[in-house]
C-alpha cells in the first residue's frame, strides 16, 4: 500500500539543500552537538530525578535526507504490520487489482516522500522510537538523532550563540531520551495507541467521498487563514476520542522538554531567554505558504501541544514538586488525559492526593 523506496527516493530529491558551511565548521558542528548531548542528558537526569535504564551515549547526527531515510524506517516499523492486517481483508481482483495496487502504492509514496522533504528542513532533532531491528534481529529501544543542518541554519537565522542555543535544543532531545529509557512501558503504549488509531480508519465510498470533502475544506480554509488541516478532516468520531489519548500523551512528552530545557537553561545557557524569545518569534513569523503548511500538516497543532503540556507540567511541579509530578511516569493510568492536561489540579486530585492521603 506504501511504496517505501519510492518515499525515500522522492523525499531526498525534492528536500532542498542545506546552509553553506565550510568542511572545518561542518565537522566542528557535528562534534559539539554529539558531546553537548552528552552533557545536555547529565542535566536532565539531575534536574528531573528520572533515571534511564540503558546507556544513552552521544546522539546520532544526520543531514536532512539521513532524517528522510530515517523516518521511513520509523514508519515501516509501524505501518507494515497494520497495512498487512488491513490488507489480508481484503479480496484481489486479478492483474487488475494488482496494478491498481502497484500505482497507488506509488503514489502514496510520493505523498509520503513530499511530506517529509518538507518537514526535513524543519525539524531540529528527534528520539526516534521505531527503529527496524538490527542485523541480529533485535529491536532497538531508540535513538536520539540530531538534524545538524537545521540546528546551523536556525541559530544563524536567529542570530544567537551557536554553544548555547545547541545545548538547548539538546536539552529538550535529551528529556525525550530520558522519557522513554526510564519508562519501559511508554514506547509499547505509544505504539499501540498509534496501530489501534491506524486500524480505526476503515470506511465505505461514501465515507471517504465525504471525508474528501470535508479535506477540501479544510485546504481553503487554510489559505484563507482558518483552523482547518488535514488531520482533523478525516477523522470518525470514534478516531476523534483515540486522537485525543495520543493527543494527551504527546501533549505531556513535548510539554515536559519544554518545561526541562527552560527550567534547566538558566543554570547551563546563559542566554536562555534571549534564545526563547527569538525561537518564538520565529515561530510566528512564517511566511504565508509555511504557515498554511503547518496547519495543514498538524504542525500548529504540535505547537499548541508545546505550549498546554509545559502549562500542565509547570502547574504540577509547582504544587506538588518534581517527586510527585513524575508519578505521571508510573503506568499507562497515571498519564494525564486531555482534560488534565487542560486542568492539572484533576490530575493531582486523581493522582496525587489519594496516594497522600493513603500514606
């Protein structure tokens, strides 16, 4: 249903080249962000108490089509076994059939390739979760990958310390590592949560004629500068709730490296607050087409996540400290749902107070 070589081979055509940067500053950058890593994880695990259980050593640093390259794997250690489940109810039609399969899985590969070529230039880092198993056949946990052209490109543009604004954005990966090296249980829950999404799409021609539709509207609602995008345009009712069990848990996670990488910044990026002030300025300052992207693609919505997961764990924090906000890690019932998130005192009151009154 997916051609992946096809996502790759597009996706690393059409992404557009890096900044210029000579040889000596170009490995100069690529040894500071893997030993910042290094250091930005040190800090995480201090301020947060949380411990990793495995060794995170340096991040893995990559240009722009080595993240292409990477997410496809990323999305072909999730989709496959949901696209074969889908796939096996399904009856062939002969030569027919199969050809129709042949171009759209073409197709949707293109789609797939030109999403990310776009993202590729956007992303500054990541902790990749699915990875495909290793030449033994074990799966790895995960790794934490660093965009090196985009990190060059964006302190640049902004004008900042290159040291400072590096160990930032490696604070905030760091935090993600350390999330998921010291709670087992998330990656396997984070995983079900996307399959179970995936497998809810099924729908009938109509359905999906109403679904386009509703996909076009939200295309021209866009470009005229309102909510619309494609995430929502095609979701059931029944996609709606599980969207906002996923929506909650990716609410808390990117929350949580915000809240880390600002809280941490102080005592390690002098010029923290010069940093966040001008990476939120550039935030908001898209150009037009950048903007609609964005909406289209989900990404404001990551950025709302950004901005109600850091309000939940400072609200948290602040009431009951750190010892007790990270109970959130415990298990899959202690995580906060998107009404907790919105209202952290539900949370404390579900979580928190009952345990200290048991005590």
């Amino acid at each position: 249903m997916i051609d992946w070589d096809v996502a790759v081979n597009t996706g690393v055509r059409l992404v557009r080249p890096g900044p210029q940067v000579d040889l000596s500053d170009a490995r100069q950058a690529v040894a500071q962000l893997r030993e910042l890593s290094t250091v930005a994880a040190g800090h995480v695990r201090d301020f947060t108490g949380m411990n990793p259980l495995e060794d995170s050593g340096p991040a893995v640093i990559v240009d722009r089509p080595g993240w292409i390259r990477a997410n496809v794997d990323g999305f072909r250690v999730v989709l496959e076994p949901v696209l074969q489940q889908m796939a096996a109810g399904r009856t062939n039609d002969g030569p027919a059939g199969n050809l129709t399969t042949v171009v759209g899985s073409r197709v949707t590969g293109m789609q797939l390739g030109a999403v990310l070529s776009y993202l590729a230039g956007k992303v500054l880092g990541q902790y990749e979760l699915f990875l495909p198993p290793d030449p033994e056949g074990h799966s790895p946990t995960g790794r934490l990958t660093l965009v090196a052209p985009n990190i060059v490109h964006t302190e640049r543009e902004m004008d900042v310390d290159t040291r400072d604004f590096r160990l930032w954005v490696c604070l905030h990966e760091e935090t993600h590592r350390m999330q998921f090296t010291a709670t087992p249980w998330l990656r396997d829950h984070v995983q079900r949560l996307m399959q179970e999404l995936l497998l809810s799409t099924e729908m009938d021609a109509s359905d999906l004629i109403a679904r386009l539709r509703q996909a076009g509207e939200a295309v021209a609602d866009a470009v005229r500068g309102g909510e619309g995008n494609l995430l929502t345009a095609f979701q059931s009712p029944e996609q709606s709730a599980l969207m906002d069990r996923v929506t909650a848990v990716m609410s808390l996670a990117e929350g949580h490296g915000d809240y880390v990488m600002d809280a941490v910044g102080p005592e390690v990026v002098p010029s923290v607050e010069t940093i966040r002030g001008r990476f939120q300025k550039r935030r908001e300052s898209a150009n037009p087409l950048d903007r609609i992207m964005r909406q289209l693609l989900g990404m404001d919505l990551k950025m709302k996540q950004y901005e109600e997961g850091a309000a939940f764990v400072r609200q948290v924090v602040a009431q009951v400290g750190m010892a007790e906000f990270n109970k959130v890690w415990t298990s899959p019932e202690t995580l906060p749902t998107i009404e907790e998130i919105r209202n952290p005192s539900a949370w404390i009151e579900r979580i928190v107070r009952p345990a200290a009154i048991t005590e």
